[in-house]
C-alpha cells in the first residue's frame, strides 16, 4: 500500500519521524474514510507497513492543495517498479 503524506506535516521527535496530518474529527471527504479504512488494512494484513510518497505542497495555507513535486521520484517506472 501506497500514501501520500505532505512534507509539512511531519516533525522530528527523539529521532524519530512523526506525522501530523490535518485533522480527520468531522471530515467527511470520501478520500480520508479510504485513507483510514487503508492504513487498518495495513494494519492488520502488512504488519503496519506502507509505502510513503512524501508530497510537497505549492501552498501550505490553502485549504485545496496541489502538489509542487514529490519524493521519491522515479521517472520511468510503474507500481511494479517499487
């Protein structure tokens, strides 16, 4: 399984890389049910394992965000490339 995460939502805590997304409480886009209902799957059936795709947004401060590049980049491959 594969997520996207924005660069600015992460932060380094006693060298570790911690996560702090947006807040899901009273977010009804069909994307994050689906988010959620993914990472149980990975939970549950992939030992908690997922592959990220760190995005960076064109603009923290909007609401919509669009995606001014990404990590990792691999030009020229597919899924199966992973």
């Amino acid at each position: 399984m594969v997520v996207t995460l924005w660069q600015d939502e992460f932060e380094r805590r006693d060298g570790r890389l911690i996560y702090h997304g947006r807040p899901m409480v009273g977010d009804r886009r069909p994307g994050r049910r689906e988010l959620i209902e993914n990472l149980a799957y990975a939970w549950e059936h992939c030992g908690g394992r997922f592959y990220v795709i760190v995005a960076v947004a064109k603009s923290v401060s909007t609401d919509r965000r669009v995606i001014k590049l990404c990590f990792p980049q691999q030009a020229g491959h597919d899924a199966d490339g992973f």
